[in-house]
C-alpha cells in the first residue's frame, strides 16, 4: 500500500493554514516572553551587580586602610607628638 502526500484534500489545506496560524502565534508570544525577560536582565540586574561589585570593592579598600591605621597606631600611638 503506497500512501500518496500529494493529496492536497481542503481538510489538510486548512489543517496545515491552522496549525500556521497558530505557530505564529506562539512565536510572537515567545518573542515577547522573550523581550520582557531581556528588560529584567538588563536593567535590575546589571545596576545591582554594579552596585554590589562597587560596594564590594569599596569595603575592601576600607578593611585596607583600617589595616594601615591600625599599623600606624602600633608603631606611633597616639598623643606622642
């Protein structure tokens, strides 16, 4: 038995516009899920791992310069002049 896709029946035209219909859909909602999580990403995100990584950095320096004070006031206490 040979089965023929040739057959171009009304059914499986507008079988095949239907499912078109409706893969276009989906895609245009795909590409808007799409868009709406790019924004999140780009926005929040980024400035707060700016911000983290600027406060990160900042609090190092200042356990650094709390280190060097703390030297200084072993070597040279204060009030010796």
């Amino acid at each position: 038995m040979t089965v023929s896709y040739d057959d171009d029946s009304a059914a499986n035209v507008a079988q095949a516009a239907y499912f078109r219909v409706e893969l276009h859909a989906q895609r245009r909602l795909l590409l808007h899920e799409i868009g709406k999580r790019q924004a999140l990403i780009d926005r929040p995100s980024d400035a707060a791992r700016r911000q983290r990584a600027s406060v990160h950095s900042a609090e190092a320096e200042l356990r650094h310069l709390d280190r060097l004070i703390g030297r200084l006031d072993n070597r040279f206490p204060a009030g010796d002049s």
